[in-house]
C-alpha cells in the first residue's frame, strides 16, 4: 500500500463527544499538529471554545446550540485566525468512533450505509455512539469535498480470545443481544503498544505488554507480540479501572439493589455509575491534580478514592501478568499515566518480587518525551509513552484512503 499522503497534506480529527469536539488538524507524516482546540458546553447556556495555532491560543465563550453550530464556529476560526483550511491540503476527515462491534473491523470510510451502521450500533454505546454520529453527519455536511473515516476504539481488541471476551451469561441472551467484551482506547493502546517496541528498538512482535492508559477515562490491555489478547474495557467503556467519573468493575447486583431499594430507574443508574462515580464521587474531584491537593490538606475521602484507584491497579497489572506469563514492557500512558509520577510510583510499588523496579530519578522529572523509568535491573522495562490518538486516527486514515 503506498501512502498518498505528502510531507504537504493533512488530516482533521473530530472527537465529538455528547457536549463536546475535539479536533486536531494534523500531519500524519511527521505527526505535527497544525491547529488543535476544543468545543466545550454544546447545549449548554454559554459554550466555551478554545482554539490553538501557531502557538497562540484563542478563547470564545458563546452559546452553541449543537454540533452543527460547533464545527461551524470551529471552521470561522480556522478562517479568522488559521491555518488557513483551503491552504491546509486536507486529504481527509478521520472520526473517533468508540463503538464498532464486531461489524466494523478496522477504520472504515464513510458512505449514508456506513454511518447508518455506526448509528445502527449506538444501543452498545448509547453515550458515545449517537454524538459521535452526529459528528460525522455534521462533518460530512460541513467538509463535503473531502472524504470522511471512521476508526473505531474497539478494533485493536478485535483480536481477544473467546475466553476474554466473553460473559458467562446466558447464550441465547447474550447472542441476541451481542453482549460481549468489545474494549475501547484501543487507539492509544494499539499506538503505546507499538510506540513503546518503537523507542526500545524492538520489533513489537517480540514483545508482551501491559499498557495503562490513564486519563479521564482509564482502562489497560495486555498486548501479546502486538496482538491484543486482554483489555479491561467491556461492553462499554464503564467496565474495569477507577475512573474520573466511572465506577469501573463493580458487582452487577449494585444495580438490582439500587432499582429495587433506592427507587432509582436505569437511566439514574446509568448515569450514576458513568458521570458520577469513580474518583469524582468517591472525593468530589475527577482531577488528580486537585485529588493530590485534597490528600495533602489531610482529605480522608480523597485519600481513600486514591488507594481503591491505585489497588484496582493493581489487581489488573497482577491478572495481566498471569494472561501473558511474562511481561516485558508496562508502559504507562494518558493524562495521569503521563504526568502523574506519584501514581505510577503507587501502582508498581513493592513489585520488585515480579521483577518490577522502578528508579525515582527516571520516574519523578517531568518530560513529554517517551521514555523509561525502570532501573537497569528490572525484569520488566516500565515506561511513561504519551499518547498521541489523533497521530494514531490521521494515519489510519491515511492507510484507508491510500488503499
Ligand atoms: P481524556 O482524554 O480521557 O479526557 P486525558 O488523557 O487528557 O483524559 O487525562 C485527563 C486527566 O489527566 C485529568 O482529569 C487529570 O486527572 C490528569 N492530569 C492531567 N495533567 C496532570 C498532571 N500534571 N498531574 C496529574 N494528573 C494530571
């Protein structure tokens, strides 16, 4: 496959999201991104969006109906203030679509077919799916001219064994129905995965590891010679790690308790256990940075939401090594993974047993950089690799459009 794409062209990646789009206007060459920004607050009384190029940022606080009115404000500012769209040589638009089940099986360009299909698929993410297709309806409305993708979150884990993806429910329920473990991020982990074989000088074919994307949402892999064979995302993204606002792994029963005592309906669970749980409900704040100020100032709660995060950590990383039976590369990566040293020093802390040591003078300085923060002793290579999605989605876009 040759790639179509010059050192000249660019893709843009939306993220739309309920109440929000991200987009990135990237080089999937070199991966620089030539305008980046966010659309916050769609819906609500005043919107909020922020737009970054060339170094300056530039803020606008009005209302904004709907994605529609999002991507036309976000394109009056590529006009205003650049790059210029027209000059930017867009070959493509690539969207984030977390959900692909098992009838999307790796980045997809969109036709009316295609995007009734996505559409088709929003009862296995009913948060995700339907703002993501209005993204794409909006996108294709909007940048008509050029042709538009979807990558899904779900695809890298197309690979997990029957034993990993499926629940013991039911057959006939769960068929009817396709309930199964289908993961998410997989984007960033596919990325980490191969970014960390990549800064080792190893083929990732060699390799087996345990990827930790920490960030709003968290969730980990294990990634067998860069075929995913474990992932601690579910049906939905709720599934698994301690999040900002998700529960992650809870007992199921949770629910018939809630339903039958607490009068709450399924929607107010849904709710509940996505947009108010996690470490946001267990302290008050989904940002680590403020849960490290809280623990500081003597917070018991925020201490507590710290340490039930950290031990589910834990019980994964311990599973995972058990799935791969040994483990070359952990590689920590997202919004915490990459910046929070306290945390990654928490989760790893006493494993030296399994051959798990990390160094405080590698683990502690802050950098942007892949890098590795294990001493020279330890068995297994830890690592901090930030994610980069938009990279990841630009160049699978790429590979489509170029097929
Ligand atoms: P998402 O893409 O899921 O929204 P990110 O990967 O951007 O999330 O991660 C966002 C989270 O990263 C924030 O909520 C915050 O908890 C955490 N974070 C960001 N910067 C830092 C930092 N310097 N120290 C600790 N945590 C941080």
């Amino acid at each position: 496959m040759t790639s179509l794409a010059t050192a000249h062209d660019t893709v843009l990646v939306l993220n739309s999201g309920s109440s929000s789009v991200k987009y990135q206007l990237v080089d999937p060459v070199d991966g620089t991104p030539l305008a980046s920004g966010l659309v916050e607050r769609i819906g609500e009384d005043t919107g909020v969006v922020t737009h970054k190029h060339d170094g300056s940022v530039t803020k606008r606080e009005q209302p904004i109906k709907n994605h529609t009115e999002a991507l036309e404000v976000v394109l009056a500012l590529f006009d205003e203030v650049g790059p210029n769209l027209a000059e930017a040589h867009i070959v493509a638009v690539g969207h984030r679509v977390v959900q692909g089940a098992d009838v999307f099986a790796g980045p997809t360009l969109i036709d009316d077919q295609v995007q009734q299909d996505i559409a088709a698929l929003s009862p296995l993410a009913p948060l995700h799916n339907p703002p993501n297709v209005e993204g794409i309806a909006v996108g294709r409305r909007l940048l008509a001219e050029v042709p538009h993708v979807a990558v899904f979150d779900t695809s890298f884990f197309r690979t997990l064994p029957p034993a990993a993806y499926t629940y013991a429910l039911r057959k006939d329920v769960a068929e009817k129905y396709s309930v199964r473990r289908y993961g998410a991020h997989g984007t960033s982990h596919e990325f980490v995965s191969q970014e960390a074989a990549r800064v080792l000088g190893r083929d990732a074919a060699e390799l087996n590891t345990i990827v930790l994307h920490l960030g709003n949402g968290a969730s980990a892999s294990a990634v067998r010679g860069g075929v995913a064979v474990e992932t601690s995302m579910g049906l939905t993204p709720l599934e698994g790690l301690v999040m900002g606002t998700r529960t992650g792994d809870i007992d199921p029963a949770v629910v018939f308790h809630l339903a039958r005592n607490a009068g709450m309906d399924i929607e107010q669970i849904d709710h509940l256990f996505n947009k108010e749980s996690g470490i946001k409900g267990l302290s008050g704040e989904n940002d680590f940075r403020e849960l490290h100020k809280l623990i500081a100032a003597g917070n018991e709660d925020a201490k507590l939401a710290l340490d039930v995060y950290i031990h589910r950590l834990r019980k994964y990383i311990g599973a995972y090594f058990a799935v791969l039976g040994h483990v070359d590369v952990i590689a920590f990566t997202a919004g915490v993974g990459e910046n929070d040293h306290v945390v990654r020093e928490l989760v790893l802390e006493g494993l030296e047993p399994m051959g798990i040591e990390i160094d405080p003078a590698k683990n502690e300085p802050r950098s942007g950089d892949a890098r590795i923060i294990s001493t020279e002793q330890s068995r297994t290579t830890v690592m901090v690799v930030p994610t980069n999605e938009e990279l990841a989605i630009a160049r699978q876009v790429v590979d489509v459009i170029s097929a």
